[in-house]
C-alpha cells in the first residue's frame, strides 16, 4: 500500500490545457472588434438590400393604323433619336391628301370666281352711283324750273300748257332720280353680297387647307421613329402586320437615363438627406464598385402606389413597418453603365456621415 502511494507520487503532474481558453479568447476578442467595427459602421451608414436597377423606359406607339411595310432594326441593338424605325403602308394617306389638295385647289378657284363677281358689282355700283348723281343734277334743275313756271303761270307769263309740261318733268325727272337710288342701293347690296361669299371661300380655303395640314401629319406617323437613343427591347411587330393607333410596337431603354431605386425602411428615413453620397454593389458584377448619390424621396410609400393598397381601418389592424422609394443617381463610367440594365439587384449604403 504504501509502495503504490510513493508510485502515484512519482509519476509526473499534467500540464493544465491552455488551447481552448486561447481560442476562445481568440474568438470572443475577435467578435468584440467585429462588433464594434459593425457598431462604428452603422453609425455612418444606413443600408438596404431591397433595391434594383431602374431606367427612363420609352414605348414607342403607333399613331396611325395600317399594315407594317417596313422594319429598320433588330430587337436589342442601339438606335438614335428620330432614326426610322418602322414604315407602315401610307398609300392610303397619300390619297387622302391628294384629296385634300384637289379641294384646296377648287376652293381656291372659287376665290377667283368670287373677286371677279366683286369687281364687277363694284363697277356696276359706281355707274349706279354716278346715274343717281346725274338724275339729281336732272332733278334739281327740273324743280327749279317748275318753281319759276309757279310764278310765271300766275303772272300769266307763260301758257298752263307749259307749266303742266314743266311739272310732268319735275315727276318724271323724281322718278327717274328715285330709279337710280334703288339701283345704286341694289348694286350696293350686291357688292356686300359677294364679299360675304368671297370670306365664306376665303374660310372654306383655310378649312381645306387645315385638311391638307392633317392629312400631311397623318402621312408622316406612317414613319415611326425612335423618340430617343438607346437600346430596343420588347419587340412586338413583324413585316405585315396590321397595326392600330395607339398599339404599342416596341420599347427603348434610354440612354443616360440609369438610375437607382432603393426602398428604405421608414424607420431608416431619420439620417438620409438629398446628396449623400451611397456605395453601391451590383450582384450580376461583384467586383464592380460604383458610387452614386441621393437624388430624391418618393411623395408615398410603395403600399400606397400598389394596386390594391392596404385599408387599415377595416379588420384586424397589424403594424407593418412600411418602404419608401428613394431614387438614387449613379456615378460611374460610360463602360460600367452599359454593364447595367434595368431590374438588377444591388445593394446600398448611404454614407450619412463621413
């Protein structure tokens, strides 16, 4: 017994384990410095992953029907502004213009006609007017003659011949003078008559000339061009095909126009102002690092603009912490922006305080 005591005593302590309390202060001292490096970021920055691509997309609309004639360009390549893109078979309104010419024409014509009657009225108003200008002078001197012979007769001067001579001349020369009054009064009428006819051509003219104006608008929507640069997409319209105003044929991401919308939480809203710078990562380029800045804040949160918006004050009524779009301008290169299409997802950071 006591041999085996004196044995334990000889044999060699062991050593306390000192891995595992390393590794663990290892540990818990590396998660302190992550969390204080979290703690010091999110004080900078607010971050959100509900966030994509977007872009200023153009659908390019038919403004007149007819049967597709023509295609100038492949889906998905670039086009320029005012490019043609689309001929639609303008036989149809090439007649209708035709026809609104030919009226021009005729109604033009009529205008001629119309002048011609004027000038002539006018000549026949001043004949009129000169003949009643003649028949007073008549008159005038016929009534004075009469008013002498009044006195003559009494006198016994002259014959009551001559006085009733000189009076069936006073009522013819009266006759003759009220004649040629209704006569200047009838050209007058008749001159006033063709202006008024020569305005009603003169409007009818410019109706027609309006139709003309129409028809050659008409004829230029049978060429639909690109209303702006950039890449096409959504092509929906093929050679022959019958097409109808206000039908859509395809549509075209603009150039320039790539843009950030990010979805804050409400609770998120407090830090973030207009131009804060914000990092942003691509998922489709991980390695892509592109900087933007805050450009705006939505007037309403995304439920509002959804299509069947919450009614909080019917049922159960259950808080939901609400999104609020923020539009986010991107600042990078002309080759990074073409690496970007609408859609994508990103993630961002806004730095609100540097």
């Amino acid at each position: 017994m006591a041999k085996s005591n004196e044995t334990q005593e000889n044999q060699p302590k062991k050593k306390p384990n000192k891995v595992i309390p390393i590794i663990l202060g290892i540990i818990l001292l590396g998660g302190i410095i992550f969390g204080i490096k979290e703690y010091i970021y999110y004080g900078k920055h607010v971050d959100t992953d509900d966030a994509q691509i977007d872009g200023n997309i153009s659908p390019v609309v038919a403004r007149v029907g007819g049967y597709v004639d023509s295609i100038y360009f492949e889906e998905n390549t670039h086009v320029n502004k005012d490019q043609v893109l689309v001929k639609i078979d303008d036989r149809d309104y090439k007649v209708r213009l035709e026809q609104a010419e030919a009226a021009v024409t005729g109604a033009s014509a009529n205008i001629g006609v119309s002048e011609s009657q004027i000038y002539a009225n006018a000549a026949n108003s001043a004949s009129a007017k000169a003949q009643v200008a003649s028949n007073k002078a008549r008159l005038d001197k016929v009534k004075k003659d009469y008013d002498r012979y009044a006195n003559l007769v009494k006198d016994g001067s002259i014959t009551q011949q001559q006085f009733d001579q000189a009076k069936a001349d006073l009522e013819v020369a009266q006759a003759n003078y009220r004649a040629a009054q209704d006569q200047f009064k009838a050209a007058q009428e008749q001159v006033g008559t063709t202006k008024s006819q020569l305005n009603v051509t003169h409007t009818g003219v410019s109706q027609k000339q309006v139709d003309v104006d129409y028809a050659k608008l008409q004829l230029s929507y049978t060429w639909v061009k690109a209303p702006s640069s950039g890449i096409t997409s959504k092509k929906n319209v093929q050679v022959g095909q019958l097409v109808q105003a206000g039908q859509t044929l395809f549509s075209i991401v603009n150039d320039n126009s790539i843009y950030v919308t990010a979805n804050f939480k409400e609770t998120q809203l407090d830090k973030i102002r207009n131009g804060q710078k914000v990092n942003i990562e691509v998922d489709a380029y991980p390695e892509m690092k592109v900087e933007g800045e805050v450009y705006n804040f939505s007037p309403a949160t995304g439920a509002k603009f959804s299509l069947l918006p919450p009614d909080n004050a019917t049922g159960n009524f259950v808080k939901v912490v609400q999104r609020v779009p923020i539009k986010i301008k991107i600042n990078a290169s002309k080759e990074d922006l073409a690496k970007l299409r609408p859609g994508m997802s990103v993630n961002v950071s806004v730095r609100v305080k540097e």
